[in-house]
C-alpha cells in the first residue's frame, strides 16, 4: 500500500487528512510541521502531501517541480 507522509501534519488540514487516511485503512508514513526536517519523512513516503506554508513547501521541493515566474508577456490572450 501507497504510504503518505503530511507535511504540516499539526494543522487543520493536516489533521483532517491525516483522520481520512487513518479512516480509509491507508498508510501514514508519518508527519512533520514547523522545526522538523522534512528529509526522513520525503523518504520514508511514497507520497507527500503538503499543507505547510508556501516557505516551507519551497524548502522540500525539488528545484524542477517549482514553478518558474511568469513574464509579462506570458500572460494569456
């Protein structure tokens, strides 16, 4: 089975999917929030699921997934 770690598992959210995986029979590989390294948990789960603030979610994801800014003249029609 699938196992699912929650970045910014303390919080409202994270404490609401963290009851429907616990509800659902899934596999929670863990949770980690604010001072905690994220490391362990990113390579523990096989899925990550983030409900921190934008900083921290900059700082576990990789430099590819991140979103490049967009340039004025990018802007749609």
């Amino acid at each position: 089975m699938t196992a699912i770690g929650i970045h910014g598992g303390a919080g409202r959210m994270g404490r609401a999917i963290t009851d429907a995986i616990e509800s659902a029979g899934a596999t929670l590989a863990g949770g980690v929030d604010a001072g905690d390294d994220p490391s362990p948990l990113a390579a523990a789960a096989d899925v990550l699921v983030d409900f921190s603030t934008p900083r921290r979610s900059r700082r576990i994801s990789p430099p590819r997934a991140r979103r490049a800014p967009r340039s004025s003249s990018a802007r749609p029609a």
